[in-house]
C-alpha cells in the first residue's frame, strides 16, 4: 500500500548509497524507479540497448508522476556526468556526441 506521497507504506526503500556492487544497485533501482523519477531515469539507462538519450527521453515523459527535473537530453548528459563523479556509475556512451546512446553498466 502507497502512502499519500506515492511511497510505500511500513519499510523504507533501500538507499542507491547502500549498494555494494553492480547487481545490488540494478535491483535498488528497480525497487525505487515505482516511487522516484529519477531513478526511474537512471533505470532507462540501464536497461538501455541502442536507445538514443533522445528516445530515453521521450519513454522518461511517459513516466506516470510527471517530474520537472529531465525536459532536454542536455539536462540528462548533466544527471549523467553527476553520477559518474559523484556515484562513481560507469557508463557505454557510443554514437553521435549531441544524441548518444548511453547504457549503465556499472558501479566502480
């Protein structure tokens, strides 16, 4: 049962920090991608197979909670180089540099 805010009632969600390997983060991010836009962003990016960001960014605006924070694939390149020197996340970054393809792939 979800609380008046879209988060689930009784035990908190893990924490993205809490992850101590790859694995252990993809599965936190399926868990928080319910409740969390931005987690259901990154969660696009892993799944990714050949999607450009521009492509990502359409699926992103189908999103059930509408969210403010990713409206130009310009501002999704910025969420991406936050969580590579911030959350150490590595990414495959392939094809043309103003509409990549960006996959997740791991957690250094």
């Amino acid at each position: 049962m979800k609380n008046v805010k879209g988060k689930p009632q009784g035990k908190p969600l893990p924490r993205l920090i809490d992850a101590a390997d790859f694995k252990q983060l993809a599965e936190i991010l399926r868990i928080r991608s319910d409740v969390y836009p931005t987690n259901y962003l990154d969660l696009l990016l892993l799944e990714n197979k050949n999607n450009k960001l521009s492509e990502i960014l359409v699926l992103f605006q189908n999103y059930k909670a509408k969210n403010n924070d990713f409206k130009t694939v310009t501002r999704i390149k910025v969420h991406i180089r936050h969580r590579q020197r911030h959350d150490h996340w590595i990414f495959k970054i392939s094809g043309e540099k103003e509409d990549p393809i960006v996959i997740l792939k791991g957690l250094n």
